[in-house]
C-alpha cells in the first residue's frame, strides 16, 4: 500500500459513510411505495391515477426526507462542532489535565507510559495536532467529514426517488392486479440487491447480507399489514375510504 | 490503614529504590537516625508530577546541609523510575518502587481507586517519630521550600512562630506563636 492509497482510502471511507443515506432512502423509497400503490390499486382500476399517486407521493417523500436528512445531519453536525469546541478550551484551560487524559488514553491503548509520554511531550509542540488527537483519542471525536448536510441530503433525496420509482415501473407497462404483483417482486428484488451491495462494500456475503435487507424490509411491511388486520378486527366498521 | 499521625512512629518500611544508576534496598531502619522526607507521588511520566520531583532535587544539597534524607514514592517500577529520572536529568535522592503498595497503604495514602498514592509528604525525625505530615488534592504540587523550612523549624527544637523562617527568632513569648 502506498501514501496516496492511504490517502484515496479516506476519501472512500468518508464516501461509503453515505451508504446510511442510501440505505434509508432506498428502502423508505420503495416499501412506502409499494404500500400506498396497491392500496390506491386497489380503490381504483384506473392506471393513470396510480401513476400520478405514486410519482406525487415519490417527488413530496424525497422532498421530506431530503428536509429531514439534511435537519438531521445539520443538528448531528452543529452538536458535534459545540462538542470539539468544548474539548479544545478544556484541553487550553487545563493543558496539563488534557495532557494526562490523553497519556491515559494512549497507556489504555497498550502503549507503556514512557512511550505514551514521549508521544504527548511532542504533541504537545504543535498546539494543533495536540488538540486534535486529544479530542479524537480521549473523546472519540474524530475529524472524518461524514457529517455533510448538503450532500446527505442529496444523496437521501434520490435515493428515495430510486426506491420509489422501481415499483411504479410496472404500472407504466401494465394494470391491474399483475402490475401489483410485479410491483411487490421488483421491491423485494431491489431491497435484496441494495443489501447485496452493501454487504459488498461491508465485505460480507452478498446472499446473507442480501438476504438480511429482504427480511427485515419484508417483515417490517407484514408487521404493518398485521397492525391492519387487528385494527379490522378490532373496529369492523373501518375501512378504507374508496 | 490509615493516616499515621504526627507523634506515631513511623512505620517501618523496606523497599527497592532507584538512585543514579543503583538500584537497592531502602528501610527506615537503615536511615541511621537521621531526619527523613520522604514524599509520595502519583506517578512517572506525567506532566504534572516532574515540578515537584525535580524541585526536591533542586533543593537536595539543602536537605542534606540538615542532615536528612530524602526519599520519593510512586507505584512505578524500577525501570520506569530509571527512566523517569533520565528524563528529568537526573535526580539528586533516590526513587523508591511502591509497585505493590505496600509502602503507600502502610502510611495510609493509597488513592484505592487509581491505584496510586496521593500527593504526600512527610518528615520523621531521628527518633523514628512522625513530626510533619501533609496531603494535597492531586491537582496541587506542594511546596519543597515550605518542606525544607519546616524541617528547619523543627530542628530548632524550639517554638518557632507562625511563617517562621530560619535566622528568624524562636522561642520567645513575645512572638505570635
């Protein structure tokens, strides 16, 4: 491996950190899609209206979930600058504390104490560097740029559309109840091919990981399907609104 | 076990210790009667410790001049102490091993849990009594000037006044005692 190999794989890392996003969006993208199309299928025969309901629901969802992402990322972001902030005064009010905390941290390490005080004692020369491994070693906040709001919210916003647009395919080429079931096989397709690359990325096995993705999605859905038929059983007089 | 008390006799004690390049046994018992500091520490190698380790060194030839002994205690080894003392340059008193904590739980000043003793220094006079003694928060280095001019104080053998220091008068009812 060489300098600039180390130096790409960061950039990898922090790229691969948006695989949440990808995730997130993809699979909330397609299984409430689904959902809503074979409801709204359902209720009408009519094609075209649940094409126009599902990229509606596609274009508003991805717009949310971008909002959200992008809220959520920005909040996590802003915490956690607050809290590099508060550590690097800590570590100039009390040099000396910090200065011990981060022998202990490197001693906990493994390192001896003689070899984790010569470390320090030179770290310590450089204002800088010292603040940023005593932040990274004695309080766990590293410095990979993961927390992007813009490009994760991007990144969530189309992937949503991503998942969204997979099971409204087949009611382009199609109708009725086949076009429903095309719809859910696709889904599942997708959902098992999204874990299948993630467990690419990962390392893992493609199946397991695949495999994984496709049930926990699936499950969630049937758990959704199940809290339907005992709110039925519960309230027979409910039902969906033609 | 805790604090001895000034007047106790101190306990004895018998530990390897390190001093420029030799390492040996150290006992009270062996002192041959003469005054003793001997003054514990948290640790080697960290950045608040060296202030005092070093000021003790700085200061040895003065202890000496009152003919006593200084010894410093911390939980590290032999090795660390020899290379702590190589870092700071040199240390004019020997550096004792405390690594099962014997010596810091015999004087009653093991921080039970770090595991390493607290920042304390007592004097015990030719007698084997324990004359002075005193504990600081870790946070706060002592004073070795305030030391020494204690053991000179109480080698008067006399009443010396508040913030006494040495030429000064002792043992007069005019002063403010």
């Amino acid at each position: 491996m060489s300098l600039s190999e180390i130096q790409q794989k960061r950039q990898v890392i922090e790229s691969r950190s948006r695989i949440r996003e990808i995730v997130f969006g993809i699979q909330d993208g397609l299984i409430s899609t689904v959902g809503l199309l074979s409801g709204v299928q359902g209720a009408t025969e009519n094609s075209l209206v649940v094409i126009v309901t599902g990229l509606t629901a596609m274009f508003s969802g991805a717009i949310s979930m971008a909002a959200g992402s992008y809220l959520s990322a920005g909040a996590q972001k802003d915490i956690f600058e607050k809290e590099i902030t508060e550590a690097e005064k800590m570590a100039e009010r009390e040099p000396y504390i910090a200065a011990e905390g981060l022998l202990k941290a490197l001693g906990d390490e493994g390192l001896t104490k003689e070899q984790s005080y010569r470390m320090v004692k030179t770290l310590l020369q450089e204002r800088n560097v010292f603040l940023r491994t005593f932040r990274e070693k004695v309080f766990g906040l590293g410095s990979a740029d993961i927390n992007q709001p813009l490009p994760a919210a991007l990144v969530m916003g189309l992937s949503f559309i991503v998942g969204a647009v997979v099971p409204i395919v087949p009611y382009l080429i199609m109708s009725g109840v086949s076009a429903f079931y095309l719809s859910g096989l696709l889904g599942g397709l997708t959902l098992f091919g999204v874990g299948a690359f993630k467990g690419r990325l990962a390392g893992q096995s493609l199946w397991t990981a695949g495999l994984q993705f496709f049930l926990v999605a699936v499950g969630a859905a049937a758990l959704g399907y199940l809290i339907g038929l005992i709110v039925q059983y519960f309230f027979p007089g409910v039902s969906v609104p033609a | 076990m805790g604090l001895p008390r000034v007047g106790d006799h101190a306990p004895e004690f018998s530990a390897k210790g390190y001093f420029q390049g030799t390492v040996k046994d150290y006992s009270l018992s062996g002192l041959g009667g003469k005054w003793l500091v001997l003054f514990f520490y948290p640790a080697d190698f960290t950045f608040i410790c060296p202030t005092e380790v070093t000021g003790f060194s700085k200061l040895a030839t003065a202890f000496a001049d009152e003919s006593a002994t200084i010894l410093g205690v911390s939980v590290d080894s032999i090795d660390t102490h020899s290379s702590w003392a190589a870092e700071l340059g040199g240390l004019e008193y020997p550096l004792l091993s405390d690594e099962d904590r014997r010596l810091s739980q015999a004087y009653g000043v093991l921080d039970e849990a770090e595991a390493v003793a607290f920042r304390a220094t007592f004097i015990v006079n030719p007698a084997g009594l324990i004359s002075y003694e005193v504990v600081s928060h870790v946070n706060v280095g002592r004073s070795v000037e305030e030391t020494l001019r204690v053991l000179k104080a109480l080698r008067t053998d006399r009443l010396c006044p508040s913030d006494w220091h040495p030429g000064e008068a002792t043992g007069d009812v005019a002063l403010k005692y």
